[in-house]
C-alpha cells in the first residue's frame, strides 16, 4: 500500500444477518443471498442483476440498494454507486454502511470535502468504527489539513492502539508538518506491529534521511 491509498474499508458481510422487513417475501430475501454470493466471487454485474431484481419484488430493501451501490463500488461506477447509497438512506437515514460507502466513493471521485462530510455521519452512527476514522483522516490529509487529519488518526487509536495503519497515516500526517522525530515514532510504532512491512520502513527511512539534513 502506497502513500496515497486509502485505507479501503467496504465490508459487504460486516453484517451477516440480512434484516428483512414482514413485506419482504422469501424470493426476495434469495435474490439477496445469491446476490451476495455472487459478489464475494467477483461477479459485480451478476451481482446486480439479483438485487435489481429483488428491488423489482420491494423497493424498499435499504440492503438491496446498499449491496447494489458496493458492487458498483467495486466497478469503480462511483456515481452510480452513490445513487443507491441515496436510496439505501432514504428508506433507513441511519444505515452506517451507506454513510462511509458513499463517503469512500467520493473520496475516489477527489471529492474530498463531500468524503468527509460523510465520514462524520458514519462517526456520528457508530463513533467506534476505527476504519471510518482512518479514511476521514486521509481525506483531511488531501486538503492539507494535517491537524484535523491527525486528531482522527489519534481518535482511531484510542479505540485500537494496536493499528497500524493509523500509527503510519498519522507519521505521514507528521512528516508533512516537518515535525520528522515524532514521524518517526509513529513509524516505530507501526513497525512494532509489522515489523517487516516495505512501507513503513521506507517512511522511516525517508523521515530520518529529512531529520538528518
């Protein structure tokens, strides 16, 4: 993973318990099992023929909508996605997923002060995500706002102090700011944690090779 990826967290089966409403009839609660196995293999497309389908049964499944924006998602069809991420919150306005799904999604399209307005809605649904910390962090990082983006690293430790990626992410943050000493912490620490991972030790490297200038 290089500097500027994102620390992707999309997890389709986060949730393993499909919760279906009583008008939910059990051909479409199929349609939604095939179709996520479909898409643990890959099969995007076959994917959303399932839940375009179930859709057709009750278009009111926020899961269906959600499992169709992840495999758009995944397709990099990120506008798309972000349709049926609207229509997954506008049947259910607390739905996480959608929230830091979408928020990713305009991440991808550089659209980073969207991203981090929805980021802070999935902390404000679930405050003790660390992944959603992390990625709202990076998105700060883009527009340079290193302080707020290293309040949210540090907010991702306080609930794992054991992440890595937060211990490195927040020594990038920390090298931009040319404060290298406490960079290269971060990277000890992260290194602790793996200790043979390529790019933690190059940011290591990079940060004394600048202390040492």
């Amino acid at each position: 993973m290089n500097n500027s990826t994102i620390y992707v967290s999309i997890v389709l089966f986060s949730i393993l318990f499909i919760s279906i409403v009583p008008a939910l009839s059990q051909s479409q609660e199929e349609l939604i099992k095939e179709g996520n196995k479909l898409f643990e293999k890959g099969k995007y497309e076959e994917a959303i023929q399932c839940y375009n389908k179930a859709i057709e049964i009750y278009p009111y499944s926020a899961d269906a909508w959600r499992y169709k924006g992840d495999s758009l998602y995944f397709q990099r069809k990120y506008r798309e996605a972000i349709v049926c991420y609207d229509k997954t919150l506008e049947i259910d306005d607390k739905y996480f997923f959608a929230c830091l799904n979408k928020g990713l999604s305009y991440y991808y399209l550089t659209e980073y002060k969207e991203a981090v307005k929805w980021y802070d809605r999935a902390t404000e649904i679930n405050p003790a995500y660390t992944k959603t910390w992390i990625n709202k962090g990076i998105a700060l990082a883009q527009m340079k706002k290193y302080d707020d983006a290293i309040y949210c690293y540090n907010r991702a430790i306080e609930l794992d102090a054991k992440c890595k990626d937060a211990w490195n992410y927040k020594g990038l943050a920390l090298f931009k700011q040319k404060n290298y000493e406490e960079a290269i912490l971060c990277y000890n620490e992260a290194l602790r944690l793996d200790p043979n991972n390529k790019e933690f030790k190059y940011n290591k490297e990079k940060a004394l090779k600048a202390l040492t200038r």
